[in-house]
C-alpha cells in the first residue's frame, strides 16, 4: 500500500483518445450482448439409448452445465447503460450461479487490469492510502452470503401490468452469492478516518465515473470491500477487482469497480443520486438516500410461463428477502387475498439473503389468485399495492415491493395478475 499526497493525481488525455475508446467499447458491449440475446435455442441433445453400454467423455478443465439445461439471464436494454435479469423461475435453493447474477450498468463494463488496480482511499482522514489488490488481499478476508437487489426492481409490478411476465422480468433484478472480501471498517481503521468524518464517496472505475454518497456509519457495521464471489473472483460485471458491498441496501449504492473513497462530513450530492435513485413523494417532495431494501417476496411456481398439468397436490414455490434482517414468517394465499396461510421456511435462514419458501397447495381445478406475503424480523409486513401506493404515490420509480398476484386458469396456464 502507498501513501499518497491528500489530492490525487490527474492524468492528461485527449478528447479524440475518450471518445474513441468509450465508442469501441460500446460497440463490443453491444454486439456481445445482442449475440447473447439472439442465439438460438438449441436442439435437444442427442443421447444414447441406454448409457451403460458407452463410455462417458474424459474430465475437462471447466465444468459445464448439462445441454439439457439452458438457463440464461434476459437482457432487458442491450446498451452500455442497461441490465440483464435473473432467472429466478429456473433457480433453486438460495444461491445464484454466478454467470446468472442479474447486472446493471451505467456506462457498459470496464475492462481493468488486477495488476495495475488501486483504490484511493483520501479525504478526512490521517494517512491517505492508495491499496493494491493484492494490499486488499493481505488484510484478513470473511465470507458472507447476502442478496443484491436493483432500486428499481420490481417497477413493472407497480405502475404496468402485461399478464405474461415471468418471475424473471418481474423480479429479475435480484440474486444471491456469497462475497469474499475486507470488511470497510478495516480500511477505514488503517488510514485513520477523522472523527468528523459522517459520510463517504465511494467512485466507480467506469466510463460514468459513477459514484454515491454513504454514510459512515454503514461502514463501521457490516460494509466489505470485496473481490470474491462464490468461491472464485468477482466476475467482471459484477464490479471485477474489487467492489463496495453494502449488505440490504439498494443495488445502487453498492458500487462496482471501486477506484476512490472520499470521507467527508457532509453527502456529496452527485448527479447519480439526484437526477436518480430518488423517490418522488406525491406532495412534491422526494425522499433522498432510501438506502434499505424493506422485506418483499415472490412466487417463482407456478407463474408464467409455467402450466399447471393438472389439478392436485402442487407446491407453491418462491423467495423472501429483507434488508433489514432476517425472513421471520412468509404467508400465501391461493383466493386472491381473502384468506392467508403460513409456509414453511427452508433451512438456512441468513440475514440480509434470499429465503425459500414452500406452501403445499391442492388445486380442485377451478381459477385461483396466488400471492404471498413476507415478514421480517423488525416485524415488518409486505405491503399490498394500495398501501404502497398510498404512501409513496404513484410516480415512484424505486423500492417496489408490494405484494404480486398470479392467476392460475382453469386450462392450467398461469399469467401475471397485478391485483387479485
């Protein structure tokens, strides 16, 4: 690690260099992209009849799913400013495959090389540090598994309704890994942060060079600079070195491809947390720095595109979150809301992480509401749309987390309801 001077060092470039390099990386992002989105479904694999007749292929050096399976995020805006969703309706147990983590982007994402990585960390504090990766890899590490989760996931259960979304385009924008790395507080304990310091500015190595202003606070409980997910290294749109994670709070403040932080006794007030991640109050006001993601869940089965075959013991099946702790209880509902039902919660239940639920349901064949309703351990309740509506109004474009319906029809087939 390097000691540096308190205002870093600017680099000359030209204008010519930036826009050329920021109109090839965005054409790259975009062919890479639209050729993900547009490959075709493959034909089922061949087999042979009876495979204890024929030797199985040898071991090779990177696993593979089985070609039977093909689950894919859906890429929602194919520009360096979009994102990709989550297959939740495909995905079991609470752990989300790393090449399916749901992604978001300002400005694409940037190529960086580990060996030349470093994070400033610089402002009121006693000994500006710049830290290699290998200088954040020398600190003593800790694993966590915590959910990731979109500001804006979830708007299309607010203000749209289009009955064939999936769990994925819903609720897409959410997933769950487990993240290695050093806790903030270590760092911030290493430079000596100032006790004026109240918040920080934490900047993306992007061509944005986005950023947003967190509280100290935040830092000192369960904040990590991480460069690990899921037993190997970040991947590269996931914030590849080393990103902020901010466990529970909205996906936005959890930047990716850290470069800088800034302590200072104030927020910044950046652009990206005023022109957004704003919430637009119905009296004309705007709630600022909304941070914590409040309990939701979803039904992942049945829900469209999935049929039902027919009537019958089936099992209702989704996921429960909360940024503010633990998933205490989960109720479902097969009548639309008339009536409840608690369901069983599977093992583990972790703070801050997606949570399975289960709810065995007969189905006598006729039309039915399905919704489900979380809890969490400060005790609270998913609100349906009219309360969430009623207290944030309908211009809202973050924390949508209302309560979701689906419809399951006579015939079998199940499409998206937005109310009962």
């Amino acid at each position: 690690m390097t000691k540096v001077p308190e205002r870093p060092a600017t680099a000359t470039i030209t204008r010519r260099s930036v826009l050329g390099g920021a109109l090839a990386a965005a054409a790259a992002f975009v062919r890479g992209t639209r050729g993900a989105s547009a490959s075709p479904i493959p034909p089922r694999p061949a087999t042979p009849e009876d495979a204890t007749k024929l030797l199985g292929r040898p071991p090779i050096e990177l696993g593979q799913r089985s070609p039977f399976e093909q689950p894919r995020r859906r890429v929602n805006r194919d520009l360096p400013s979009g994102e990709s969703e989550t297959p939740l309706q495909d995905l079991g147990g609470i752990m989300t495959p790393s090449d399916l983590h749901y992604e978001r982007h300002h400005a694409g994402v940037p190529a960086l090389d580990p060996e030349r990585y470093k994070l400033l960390v610089h402002g009121l504090v006693e000994r500006p540090t710049v830290f290699s990766l290998q200088d954040l890899k020398r600190f003593p590490s800790r694993s966590v598994v915590r959910f990731l989760e979109c500001s804006g996931n979830g708007y299309r259960g607010y203000n749209e309704i289009k009955k064939d979304w999936s769990p994925q385009q819903m609720d897409g924008l959410t997933s769950t890994s487990e993240w290695t790395g050093v806790p903030l507080a270590t760092l911030f304990h290493e430079v000596g942060v100032k006790p004026s310091a109240t918040w920080f500015l934490a900047e993306a190595h992007d061509a944005a060079v986005y950023s947003r202003s967190i509280p100290v606070s935040k830092a000192l409980d369960d904040a990590m600079i991480v460069y690990g997910q899921n037993g190997e290294a970040l991947r590269p749109e996931q914030g590849y070195p080393a990103r902020l994670l901010l466990p529970g709070w909205e996906g936005s403040t959890n930047v990716k491809w850290l470069r800088r932080l800034e302590l200072s006794d104030h927020p910044f007030m950046t652009r990206d947390e005023t022109s957004k991640y704003t919430d637009p109050l119905a009296n004309c006001t705007a709630r600022l720095f909304s941070f914590v993601m409040d309990a939701k869940s979803a039904i992942t089965f049945p829900a469209y595109p999935a049929v039902v075959p027919a009537p019958g013991w089936w099992e209702i099946k989704g996921i429960a979150w909360s940024g503010r702790g633990r998933i205490t209880r989960v109720d479902v509902s097969t009548d639309g809301g008339r009536s409840w039902r608690a369901a069983d919660l599977q093992e583990p239940i972790l703070p801050k992480c997606h949570t399975r639920f289960r709810h065995l349901w007969k189905w006598d064949g006729q039309e039915a509401v399905l919704m489900s309703r979380a809890t969490d351990e400060t005790g609270y309740v998913q609100p349906s749309l009219a309360e969430l509506k009623a207290a944030r109004g309908a211009g809202t474009f973050y924390h949508h987390n209302n309560i979701r319906a689906w419809r399951v029809q006579p015939d079998g087939r199940v499409f998206f309801a937005l109310e009962a």
